[in-house]
C-alpha cells in the first residue's frame, strides 16, 4: 500500500532530535518539508541533508487554508506515484499542524496510508521556557485563526502560527477586543534551541519590530484583574448570581418574577428614547439594563431549580436557526416580505395553531396602542380591511360623532366610544406607515419640551402660575413653538 511516514522535527535544534526520527531523515529518499526554515534543516543541510520544501507554496496563495490544501495534494500524488515517502513539520505532527490533518483525512479515499512518527512538541518547550505549569488550565489557538469569543483569558493561553507581522497585527486586533492596549504578553521564538528567545512587550507592540518566523508564539498570562473581566459575559452572570446568593444584596435576593416585571417594562422604554435621542453611551447604559432584567429573570429561575441563562440562550440560537432557513438552510427568501411570510409559517408550523384565533397571536401584555397596531395587522392579513385609506377616515368621524353623544348624556358608554376613537385613529396610522406608539411618544415628549419652556418663564416672572391668564400661557407655549422646541 502507498504510504506517507510523517516525522516530527522538534521545536528546537538538532541536539534535541531523537535518533530515530535523526535516522529517518538521513535515509528518506525522497523527503518532503513544508518549510525549510527550522534550526534542524539548517543543520542537516550541513550534513548533506537532500529534500524538497513547500516554502514557494506559501508565495502562490493568500490564504493558509489554500497552501495546506494544496500541499496535501502534492504530497498524496507523490505517494501514488512513489510509492512511499517521508513527510516532515516543525514540532509533532499532531500539534497546529494543519497539513497533517487534511492528509489524516484525505489519504484513505485514496488508497494512501498515514503513519505519524516521532518528534517533540513545541509546548513541551514553551512551558520549559516560559516556566508555567499546564495543570492550571491553558489554551492553544491558532494565530491565523483566532477568534476572540474562544479565547479564555482566566488561563494560560497560547497562539502559535504567528510567522509573520500580518499575522501578528491580526492577533493583537483580537486581543485588544479583550485586553488592554498595554497587557504585558510574551513572543517566544525558537523555544528549547540555543536560538530560544523571550521578549516581553506591551500587547500594542506585538506587531512592532519584534523578529517573527514560523517557529515564534505568543503568550499571554492568566488575567488576574477582575476590571479586565468586566467584558466577559461569564462574569456578568457570575455577579448576578453573587448578588442572589447568601452574602448577597437583600433587595435582588428578594425579587422575584412578579416584583420585577414592572421593571422590565420601564428599562425597555427606556432603551426607546435612548434611541430616539441617537445617544450611543446611553444606550449601552440602557441595554445593559436591559440584560440585567433578562439575567435576573434567568437566575431566579436557576436558584429554584426550573431553567437558568443556558437554556435562554439555547432556546434562542435554537428558534433563530429554525426560523431562518434561508441562511442557515436551503430556503430562499429574497425580500423582506419573504422573510416574514416564511417566518409566520414556521411560527404557526411549531406552536400547530391551525385552529387558533390569529389575534390569539398578539400578546396580551402588550402597551394597547402596540396591541391595537398589531391585532388590525393579522387581520388586514386575511383581507378583513378596507383597500384605501378613505374608509378609515368616515370610521373616525363616525366614532367622533358617536362620542359626542354619549359625553353629551355623560353616559357610561362614554369610555368605550372614547377606546372606538383611538382605535379607529391606529388604524388611520397604519395605512401610512405610522407607528403610533411611536407617533405619541414623540408628542409627550414635544409636550414635555414646550411645558418646561412655559414652566421656564413663569419662574423668571416671580410669580406662580395662578397669576397667569391662559393667553398668556398659550404666548409663552407658542414662543417654544418658534424655538423649535
């Protein structure tokens, strides 16, 4: 059977090769490298060393992932071809080897056998060079890969691949997602070889004049500052749960699902007019205290043993993969409207409603003027409105007409022709795309403006508001008008 003998060539100097993998590579004919540039090459060369490298393939493409690809094609139409053949990479096969792994996979679909041989691991060194202990916890990632949400800076954590400057940019981008411009880390070349060097620098200057290679790492040390943590979610949660416990708050202690529903409420319409107002620090303010009702529901929930953030956060990734089969499936929704049609099928498909009201849809929690909006929608949905807007405005003046019977009789109906009205009037918003909820809201807030402008004047007066005549409210109101306020 065709083979490919892959050896490991250490992550140091030829004084640390074992014999065998030594022997291997003096005798392989042929041998393949996928990158010349290690202390061991070096000195093989010396000895008369015969091998071809992969070092041109790294120049013909922009990405690492089409480099491996390609030399694992390489090397398994040389083993078809040859028969047998010895492949070598820095350190151990199996450690950040990229190569190896796409020739694991790809060799037995083609009749090529796989036998990993010798050679230490470029940990075994960093941990020796950096004199750390593993068994407190580490990571090691990919520095041509890294991705910030997997990286656990409570651990040790190690980034290897870091050859080049582009690469080492892109890394400290990452970091400093989650740690300080000024983090103290560690760039470590040539770990366990007389060539080992450990340069200790601010993490801004990873980039920056430091000498990197293929055989260069970077290690950042365990973060001890509880402030730095403050981005994580996990602390977050970890707070909450502190103040519920038993040295906790006596106030979060005490809440629970009904004591905090009001409070919900009021952060959620106040993450409205930090919108409204387009003030971008007042909305991290208020979608923070947004998740704090979220995090608190979901802790009390953990503390009675019923449900806890985890099954939150899973019920959620789990309804919006469901929910969007035209990314995350082969459905194809190419407008918005698209969207929300697929979006109500899968809905009514999960919750089996065929014979539910569609108004049994709209939640009854809702503030009324949203839920007026909303109950008129799923019913405009199956044809139950009126094709232009005329109609809707002879319902108003009907409703008006009608109010104005009963106020004039103070009948008890007056209430419910008065909700006619409103109701009536969302529906006039709907035709021109208005959000009521909205629309009143921007008026209470005029409101507030122009009356704090009459409030203004009638203390620059010294004298109260019962010396005032309307009229002569009504002149400062209108001069807010002319302010534009």
């Amino acid at each position: 059977m065709k083979k490919i003998r892959i050896l490991g060539l250490g992550a140091g100097d030829l004084d640390q090769l074992p014999l065998g993998v030594y022997r291997a590579l003096k005798s392989a004919d042929p041998l393949f490298l996928r990158t010349k540039e290690h202390p061991v090459v070096n000195e093989l060369e010396k000895e008369g060393l015969s091998f071809t490298s992969f070092d041109s393939v790294y120049e013909s493409h922009d990405q690492f992932q089409a480099v491996y690809e390609e030399i694992c094609h390489k090397l398994l139409d040389e083993a078809l071809s040859n028969g047998n053949i010895i492949y070598a990479v820095p350190g151990h096969p199996l450690v950040a080897e990229q190569t190896v792994q796409l020739l694991l996979e790809q060799a037995p679909g083609k009749g090529v056998d796989i036998e990993i041989g010798g050679g230490q691991s470029f940990l075994d060194a960093l941990f020796q060079a950096l004199k750390i202990d593993p068994i407190d916890g580490f990571q090691l990632l990919d520095g041509t890969s890294l991705k910030k949400d997997e990286i656990e800076v409570k651990q040790h954590v190690m980034i290897g691949q870091v050859y080049d400057q582009f690469v080492a940019s892109e890394v400290k981008l990452t970091l400093m997602d989650i740690l300080p411009y000024d983090y103290e880390i560690y760039i470590v070349t040539a770990a366990g070889s007389q060539f080992e060097r450990i340069q200790k620098v601010p993490l801004y200057e990873l980039d920056r004049e430091v000498e990197l290679n293929n055989l260069t790492s970077v290690y950042i040390p365990p973060v001890k500052d509880e402030a730095i943590l403050y981005k994580r979610f996990s602390k977050l949660r970890h707070i909450i749960a502190e103040l519920r416990g038993p040295n906790g708050c006596p106030w979060d202690k005490k809440q629970t699902h009904e004591s905090l529903k009001k409070y919900v409420i009021e952060e959620a319409y106040e993450l409205i007019e930090a919108i409204n107002e387009e003030d971008t620090d007042h909305m991290i303010e208020e979608l923070g205290d947004v998740l704090l009702q979220v995090l608190l529901h979901a802790q009390i929930g953990e503390d009675e043993g019923l449900f806890s953030i985890d099954d939150v956060v899973e019920g959620l990734s789990e309804k919006m993969i469901r929910r969007h089969p035209h990314v995350f499936g082969q459905t194809t929704a190419e407008t918005e409207e698209d969207v929300l049609k697929n979006w109500e099928a899968i809905k009514q498909e999960e919750k089996g409603i065929e014979e539910e009201s569609l108004l049994d849809q709209v939640g009854k929690s809702l503030p009324n003027l949203m839920a007026a909006a909303e109950i008129q929608r799923k019913a405009a949905k199956v044809g139950f409105d009126w094709e232009e807007v005329g109609p809707a405005w002879e319902k108003v003046k009907e409703e008006i007409r009608e109010f104005e019977l009963e106020a004039a009789n103070s009948s008890e109906k007056m209430a419910n022709e008065f909700g006619d009205i409103l109701f009536a009037f969302v529906n006039i918003a709907r035709f021109y795309k208005i959000d009521p909820e909205e629309a009143l809201y921007e008026t209470n807030q005029k409101f507030r403006r122009r009356f704090s402008y009459v409030e203004k004047k009638v203390k620059e007066s010294g004298k109260p508001f019962g010396d005032f005549q309307l009229e002569q409210l009504d002149q400062f109101w209108d001069e807010a008008k002319e302010k534009g306020l």
